[in-house]
C-alpha cells in the first residue's frame, strides 16, 4: 500500500515534469532573439534532435531498465537528466556572448532532457497505476492532466520572467523543483512488486497492424510539435503578436490539450472512444488551414485558433496507445514505448525539418498547410485503427 508521501511525490513529479518538458519550446522567442541566443530558425529546430534521439532511447529502454534495476531508479534517473538539462540551460544563459558554446551547451542539455522525459514519465504512470490498483484510470487521468498543467504553466513563467528581463529564472526555478523532488523521492521506498516478481517472456513479432498506429503516432508528434514548438515564432513573425501574447498562445495550446484529455476521458459513456478519435484529426485539419490562412495582425484569431488545435491534439495520443493495448496483445507491454518512440519521431521531424524548409524559403503559414495534410492523412488512418466493435473504455492507457 502506497503512503501518501508517496501519491503526491508522484503527482508532483508530474507537475514538474511537464514545466521541464516544455521549457525549451516556451522560450523560443528568447532563443531566435538577436540580443539573446542570436540562433537563426535552422539551428533553433536543430536544438531538439538530441532531445529526440535520447527521448526514443529512454522509451525503448525505460521498461527493460526497470525490469533489471528497478522502477524507483529508473524515475531518479530521468529525474537526474531533467536537472542537468536545466543546470546546462542555466549556465548557457550567461554564455550567449560565445554563441558556439551557448548551442553547444543547449544541445547537450536537450539531450538530457529528452532522457529525463523517456526514463521518468513512463515510470510515472507505472507508480501511479500500481498505487491505485482500484482506481487506475482516474489516477492516471489525475496524473496526465497534472503534466498537461506543467506544460501550460511553463510559457506562462518565460512570459512573467521576460517581462521581469529575467528569463532564465524558469531552468532556476525548475532546477530547485526537481532538487527538492530527488531529495524526497530518495528516502521514499517507490516500490512496485510486479516489476520484480513478473516473469520472463518470449519476444513477440511486431504484428503488421502496428504499423498503421506508428504510422499515426509519427503524424501526430509532426502536428502537436508544430503548434508546441512553432506557435510562438507563427505569431510573432506573421501575426505581429508581442512576446507576451505569443506565450499566451502557447499557454492557450496546452491548457486546452488538457482540457480536452478530461472532457473526452468524462464524456466517452456519451461519446464513445471511437468516434472521438475520428473526429478529432478533422477538427485539426481545420485548425491548421485556419492557420494557415491568417494575415496580418489577428492576435486574438491566432489565439484561439492555436486554441481549437490544442483541443484537436487534446486525446489523440494518449487514445493511439489505448486502441494499441487493446489490439496488439502479443506486444501489450512493449506497445506503449514502441508508440511513444513513433510520437517522438514526428517530434523530430516538425522541430528540426521546420527551420531548413523557413531557410530555403518556404513561409511558416505554408508548413502550416504541410501540416494540415498531415492531418487529413491522420483522419483516414483514424478509420482503419478505430472501428466500434475496438473501442476501448478510457480514454487514458493504463501502466504497462
């Protein structure tokens, strides 16, 4: 039985994980400023390819590390990468005299951070289904809207810091947070029986299925990374916004990304799981071609069109992992790392391909219809995944 200095370290990790998470993203205004990093849109994008490939790694891995050392090592190591991530970021703040060395330290610190993302928020989910065994999908439906309240706040922090002309006060603030976490969390047990005593199975083939739910998983990190990654760049260079506005924008995504996990997750009796899943990529579609036509000073327009997106994303992946689960039994543990490492891939893809293509000359408002394509192609694989004899019963995957 979980204590309840357990529970809520738990839930504070994912708190706090979802700040680290989009800390970079958040201030990638500071990042392209020419007073600040001074980093042209390529190199900006290509800040996030190390996050990536460790992010894959971790997921891949995350499980299997678990299994031999332990879950609760496994979390205060992916707890320990988010902290040199931040400290790294904090020291290249007073490096961006020397620009070659400031990048250098941002690709290493992104590096450890998409390792604390793959090690530390799939174990989270572990301790939270293992902790509420009578209650696993409100726990993690608890915990899932607490990462999307960190990933809402940390633009709302780079918004505060700027206009205080203290930026880096958020990697600060979020070094101290994931200190004081490592603290508790070392002298809290974190133990989970079933990662000990579960047996050795055989490998399983990739079913052939699969495909088509990496294949969505690959398109939706493209789409979710153009609005987490590229808002606030769409709205400073085409829409005039100000610094503050454009983090508000960000705000405004993953508030509503949240927002919509919990509305779908309470009205899926109403609702079902399936049609949720075919509604939303054309709801997004929308989204991006609204976007995507937006000229000129529409602040308020971009808002809420960032807006309707964050709650287009809102239960896409977490639904590709449950539909995943369901089908693909012979590969159910793996699954929701094999499909994490496909999201993080179209991560990839969207934050770094995003800055050659500016580079070459190709405008952000056209990636943007780029990106509704992607979208259209998400609502017909969404038929093929998800039919009404396969729909599931919550919206949120359990711990594998």
């Amino acid at each position: 039985m979980a204590s309840r200095a357990e529970i809520t370290t738990v839930y504070a990790a994912g708190l706090v994980q979802g700040i680290v998470l989009v800390t970079f993203p958040a201030a990638s205004t500071v990042f392209t400023d020419p007073d600040e990093y001074g980093l042209s849109t390529s190199q900006y994008g290509a800040m996030f390819l190390p996050q990536v490939v460790t992010a894959i790694t971790g997921a891949l891995l995350g499980g299997g590390l678990a299994g031999r050392f332990g879950a609760k090592r496994v979390y205060l190591a992916g707890l320990l990468a988010s902290l040199v991530s931040m400290v790294l970021l904090l020291i290249s703040a007073g490096l961006t005299d020397q620009q070659g060395l400031a990048y250098a330290l941002l690709l290493v610190a992104t590096a450890f951070l998409g390792a604390g993302f793959g090690l530390a928020v799939p174990t989270l989910n572990t301790f939270t289904g293992a902790f509420h065994p009578a209650a696993v999908d409100r726990a993690v439906l608890v915990l899932n809207a607490l990462l999307g309240a960190g990933t809402a706040l940390a633009p709302l922090f780079v918004a505060l810091f700027v206009g205080l002309g203290v930026w880096w006060c958020l990697p600060l603030m979020s070094t101290v947070l994931i200190a004081g976490l490592l603290v508790v969390s070392l002298r809290l047990p974190l133990r989970i029986e079933q990662a000990t005593s579960s047996p050795k199975r055989a490998r399983a083939a990739i079913p052939a299925r699969f495909w088509l739910f990496a294949a969505f998983a690959v398109l939706y990190g493209f789409c979710e990374t153009m609005n987490g990654n590229w808002s606030q760049l769409e709205m400073t260079s085409e829409l005039g916004a100000s610094t503050a506005v454009a983090s508000l924008t960000l705000t405004t995504f993953w508030v509503m990304v949240t927002v919509g996990r919990v509305l779908f997750a309470s009205i899926q009796k109403w609702f079902p799981t399936h049609r949720t899943y075919h509604v939303l990529p054309i709801v997004l579609f929308g989204a991006f071609l609204l976007i995507a036509s937006l000229t000129g000073p529409k602040q308020v327009a971009g808002v809420a069109a960032f807006g309707l997106a964050g709650l287009a994303c809102s239960a896409l992946l977490p639904l590709t992992m449950s539909f995943a689960q369901e089908e693909l039994v012979t590969i159910a543990a793996a699954t929701s790392g094999f499909v994490i490492a496909a999201y993080q891939l179209g991560y990839g893809i969207a934050a770094f391909g995003a800055g050659p293509l500016q580079s070459a000359g190709m405008s952000l408002p056209s990636i943007y219809l780029v990106a509704a394509g992607a979208a259209a192609i998400m609502a017909v694989l969404s038929f093929r995944i998800a039919r009404p004899e396969h729909a599931v019963t919550t919206v949120h995957p359990r711990p594998g």
